[in-house]
C-alpha cells in the first residue's frame, strides 16, 4: 500500500511539473511575440509557486516595470525574497525597485542588511557586488568592497576590482591607486597593469597625473624598481625618454646591472629620432661598461645616433663622415671584424658610397661582409640590398635586379624580402618599366611592413596619376629620369633637369611631384628658404594635391630643426592638424605642436 501511494505521489508530482513547463513556455512565447497581457496573466499564477521563480523572474519583472505595476512588483519581490532568503540577487532586485520608485532611503535600508548578509559570509561578496553593476548600481557595489575591505583589515584587498569598477565609472585617480595597489601584490600584475592603464589613461594630462602620484608612492615604499618601472612606461607614453632613461638607469644601479635597462630606453629614443638623448644614454653605457656584453651594440649605435645627426643638417659635412669612418674602423680595430662588428662595417661601407664618393671601397667591404664565414644571413641580406644600391649609382643596374631577387628568395614573406621587391620596383620605375613596377607594387600594397606597404602606395598613385591621362608617359619618364639622377647623387645635372621640367610642366599633373623633388635638393643643398617657398607653392597653389599634407609637415619640420623658428613650425603643424586632419602626419605633428607649445616638459 506504502509503495502504491509513493508511485501515486511521484506521477501527481511529473504531471504537475510538467504541466508548469508547459505554462512557463507558452508564457515566455507570448513575452517574446510582445503578447504582456497574455503573459503576465499566467506568470502572476506561476509565481504562487516557488520553483517557478527561477524561470520567470526576468521576463516577468520586466513586464510589471512595463506596466508600472509597482505595488505588485513590490509585493512579488518581497514574497521571493522571504522564500529565497539566501539568494542575493532577488534582495539587489529589491533594492533596484525602491531606486526606481525614488524611495531611497528604504533602498539604503535594504542595502545595509545586505551588506550585513555579505559581511558576515564574504563568500557572497562577488556575486553581490556583480548583481549590483548589473543593474548600474556601482556605488553600491563600491560599498560592499571597501567595508569588507575595512572588515577583513587589508587595505590591498580587492584592489583589482575596485580598479576596475573605477575604470568603467571614469574614476580614474581612485582607478590608479588601486591599481598600484594590485600592482604591489605581486610582480607578475605589473604587465596586466600597464595594459590597463594604457587603456584608461589617454591624455598627457592623465599621465602626467600619474607620474606625480607614482613618485608620491615611491617614497614610501621600499619597492622602488616597481614604482621605477611604472614610471618608465609613463614617461614612455608621454615620449619623454630623458626622464625614462633616468629611472631606467636607477634600477640598473640599484641592480648591478651593465646598463641593460638604460640601453632599451636608447634604442627607443634613437627609433623615435631623439637622437641628442640616444646619445647620451649610449655615450654612458659606453664609458661605465665597457667590459659588458652591451658595450659593442651600445657603441656602434652611438656611431649610428651621431651619423643620423651629421645626415639630418644640410649641407652634410663630409669631414664629419670622415671621421664617423674612423669611429667604426677603430670599434672594428678594438673588437676584431667577427659577427658582432659586421654591422659596423656594413654602415662604415656605406658612408664610403653614398657620401665620400668611394664606391669600388664599398663594393669590396660589402662582398667581404657576404662571402664572411658563418655570417648571419640577414646582415649577409642587407649587404646584398645595399650593394643593389650601389650598383645603381655605378650605373650597372642588372647587378642590382640579380641581388634584389637573391634577397627577394631567400627571405620571402620576410621584411627583408619585401623591401628587396620594393627596390625592385623602383629600379623597374627607374628604366621606365612602369607595368612591371606596378606589378611589384601591388603585391606590396598588403606588405607587413607598414613604411613599405605605404611606399609602395606613393609610388603606385604617381605612376597611376601620371599614366591614366597620359598615354606617352614623356612626363613620367623625365620625373624618373631626374628622380635617378638625384638617387645617384648627380645633384648639379638634376637641379638644371627640374628647372628645365617645371617650366615645360606646369600644367600638367606631375607638377607637385616636380616641385618635390626640386625642394628635396634645396633643402639637401642648405637652402631652407628656397625649399619653403617651394613647398609653399605645393600648399597654396595645389590645395587639393596628394603631396599638400606631405608640403606642410616638411615645412614646420625645416622651421622647427633646420631654420630653428619655432613659431613658424608651431603655425604649420596647426595648420595640417586643422586642414588636413585624415593625414598620416596627424599624430607625430600633434605631438611637435604640443611640445614646441610647452605642454609637457621633455627633460
């Protein structure tokens, strides 16, 4: 009888849930086809019961805030509140009610005994805290952290997610502190730090913010390489490399490191053009470890820094080449020709050619460096590349087509490789092979390297420009020609060919490009002013040409480096991030402007 009644029981009890299941889905349909009054009809009879809760409650909360049915939904919360004492998530929806009918002072009521709930079983703490964000309480959420933060006595718990609910509330100085705070746990959050902050903090102001309240936490903490490195990336973001290279030089101090941090910073600043602080940094790596496994790299970018400082002032001063050959010579005389000097006897090879005129001396150094025994096969690439280069201004351009396509199999899909197609392409632009040119060009278009993919384009638009409503290609062919002879470094036969093509050109398309290249050799020649008023007539006459952004970023460059007018500069770069905002200059001109306006101090 016992096992009958139980058998009885147990198939009341399917029928019934059964029947539940089926109420629940034809209610969700109708909720779902926008049906509420169907729906909430047979909701209201599902929540008389308590395992129905879990299935409705969404959909059936959201009906009754549609209907502004609030005395209900007070009811209907309360009531699973008392059956679910332990679900936190109905007491949040509870407290999100009384916010949304205003009652705040019950929803403060209400959240205290939640917080009470949480505090005396913190095992309820994250979910508690997510349900409130899920409803756009974070302050609440903010609550529950900082008092069982306060109730555990560690001022580093939960740092990691009071840092990120600061995040998304733009809090950002409470964002920061607790950051560091979650930063100082262990080493391994350093990186996860710097990632987040490098999200958040977007303006120099913030940074700069940021590094006032890095150094205030330094000295008070022990942990200085921690607070040093925070402030390395700091002051990285805001391209500051002096300052960076200050605090890198520390920790390699307090370390007993041979300047192994002080050389990251060098090689940042020479690869963003500071060259009088790469400089430095490498001049002091040079003289205080000399004995280290950093000093032959550290001294051969030295040369290589005071070599782009001599190339970057015009006319260049060849007694000053000289004697940067002399430097490399004597690294090389110290060390021994081995696979740590080929570099420097590669760049020596090349002041040799393209600016003592020496290019049988050149050919001999860059054979020596290819054929050299073991050799890595990179440096042996870009001694090939390079003596490509140089065939091409000895006039035996079929040597260079055999050493750019040895570069080009040997490191195909490689930076290389694509740079070796791109020469190629060039030399083809030179012979006036302009289909075979495009063709290189086109497959570079999608190159991995973006400097290249982006020549690549620039020489694609002006064989394209140039080609499209010209059939004789007669202009295009004499911009090649006099565009070689300046690659060749024939600059008096060039300056008379420009002057010759401008006045034969002038209302032709290719005119800008012309003008281009003639301020190119000016500048190249010392004569500043001359190289403006060209480029001026590219800004002003051609407003609308693909080299007018080009005109104004060189312009403000000449007046801020070369003429030293730093009002002038200030005034173009203003003018290109005004006009010409889409332009690819738009960031490092917005960088100089606000350097030369003072924004931010660079030492």
């Amino acid at each position: 009888m016992r096992i009958l009644f139980l058998t009885s029981f147990y198939f009341l009890a399917l029928v019934a849930f059964a029947q539940s299941n089926q109420k629940i889905s034809l209610a969700n349909a109708y909720y779902q086809e926008g049906e509420l009054d169907k729906a909430i009809t047979i909701y209201r009879e599902l929540a008389d019961e308590p395992q129905n809760v879990s299935f409705i409650h969404n959909n059936y909360l959201e009906i009754l805030y549609t209907k502004q049915l609030n005395n209900e939904t007070e009811k209907y919360l309360k009531k699973i509140r008392r059956w679910s004492p332990n679900n936190i998530k109905y007491d949040v929806d509870l407290i999100d009610y009384y916010i949304t009918v205003n009652d705040s002072s019950t929803a403060e009521k209400h959240y205290k005994e939640v917080e009470e709930k949480v505090l005396q079983n913190l095992g309820y703490l994250r979910s508690a805290a997510q349900f409130f964000i899920n409803k756009q309480h974070r302050r609440f959420a903010e609550r529950l952290y900082l008092s069982a933060r306060e109730r555990m006595r560690d001022p580093n718990a939960f740092a990691i997610q009071l840092a990120t609910l600061y995040r998304y509330n733009n809090q950002k100085d409470k964002m920061v502190r607790e950051y560091l705070t979650y930063a100082q746990e262990r080493q391994g959050n350093l990186r996860y730090v710097k990632n987040m902050l490098q999200m958040s903090l977007t303006e120099d102001e913030e940074l700069e913010s940021f590094v006032a309240l890095v150094l205030e936490n330094m000295q008070k903490n022990n942990n200085k390489d921690l607070y040093a490195d925070l402030l390395i990336w700091a002051h990285l973001q805001l391209e500051n490399f002096y300052a960076a290279f200050i605090q890198a030089r520390a920790i390699d101090k307090r370390n007993q490191l041979p300047g192994e941090n002080s050389m990251e910073i060098g090689q940042l600043a020479y690869e963003n053009q500071e060259y009088d602080i790469a400089e430095m940094i490498f001049k002091y790596i040079v003289d205080n470890f000399s004995n280290s496994q950093n000093y032959i790299q550290a001294k051969q970018l030295l040369i290589k820094t005071q070599e782009m400082k001599i190339k970057n002032h015009f006319p260049i001063d060849t007694s000053a080449i000289r004697n940067l050959t002399v430097s490399y010579q004597n690294l090389i005389d110290q060390i021994g020709l081995s696979n740590y000097t080929l570099e420097a006897y590669r760049q020596k090879a090349l002041l040799h050619a393209l600016y003592l005129g020496e290019s049988n001396k050149a050919i001999e150094m860059l054979n020596q460096i290819i054929k050299f025994p073991n050799a890595d096969q990179n440096i042996i690439a870009k001694a090939k590349l390079n003596l490509g280069d140089i065939y091409i201004i000895t006039d035996e351009s079929w040597e260079s087509v055999l050493l750019y396509y040895q570069v080009e199999k040997s490191h195909k899909h490689e930076n290389l490789g694509e740079l070796a197609k791109l020469k190629n392409a060039k030399l083809s632009f030179y012979r006036g092979e302009f289909e075979l040119a495009q063709e290189h060009l086109d497959i570079l278009k999608n190159a991995t390297r973006r400097e290249i993919a982006n020549d690549a384009m620039d020489l694609s638009i002006l064989i394209k420009n140039n080609t499209i409503l010209d059939s004789t290609q007669k202009a295009l062919r004499a911009y090649a020609d006099v565009d070689l002879m300046l690659y060749q470094n024939k600059q008096i036969k060039a300056n008379k060919a420009l002057d010759s093509l401008i006045e034969e050109y002038e209302e032709h398309p290719i005119l800008d490009e012309l003008l281009w290249l003639k301020s190119r050799l000016t500048k190249q020649k010392g004569e500043y002013e001359k190289s403006i008023e060209l480029l001026t007539q590219i800004v002003y006459d051609m407003p609308y040409g693909i080299l007018t952004d080009d005109a104004l970023f060189e312009m403000a460059m000449i007046y801020e480096e070369l003429i030293d007018d730093k009002e002038k500069a200030q005034e173009y770069y203003q003018q290109l991030l005004t006009d010409y905002p889409g332009s690819i200059f738009v960031a490092e001109a917005r960088k100089r402007f606000r350097k030369l306006r003072g924004d931010f101090v660079t030492q």
